[in-house]
C-alpha cells in the first residue's frame, strides 16, 4: 500500500480532536462520558484509515448494484 499519509497528518488528527476527547469525558453521566469519547475515536480512526488507504483495490470495491431478491 502506498500512500504519503505520515506521522505529521496522524498527529494532526489527533491534536483536531484532542478538545472534544477532553469535552466528552468532561461529565459526571459516566455512560455519556465513554460513548462521546469512544464516537470520537471511532471518528478518528475512520479519518487515519481513509488516509491510510485512499481507494481500495478494484477487486475489492463494493459492487454499486446487488441483484434483485
């Protein structure tokens, strides 16, 4: 896999977020408190792994129609 996605892009993802992990467990509802943070990271590594791998093979698209059922 080739990409130019570096330490430099990965810790500015991180620090764009730093804040809102910090918000997000800054509550005394401790259920509310872990689903803000996990979103967050959820989020996060969303963002990391579009950078990280661009467009998949094109043998491993998703097809754009299914068959009828």
């Amino acid at each position: 896999m080739d990409t130019k996605f570096n330490s430099e892009d990965f810790n500015e993802i991180m620090k764009k977020q730093f804040e809102a992990l910090r918000q997000a467990v800054d509550t005394n509802d401790f259920y509310k408190a872990e689903s803000g943070f996990v979103n967050i990271w959820q989020e996060m590594g969303r963002q990391v792994f579009e950078k990280l791998v661009k467009e998949p093979p094109p043998s491993q698209k998703k097809s754009k129609s299914s068959p009828p059922h």
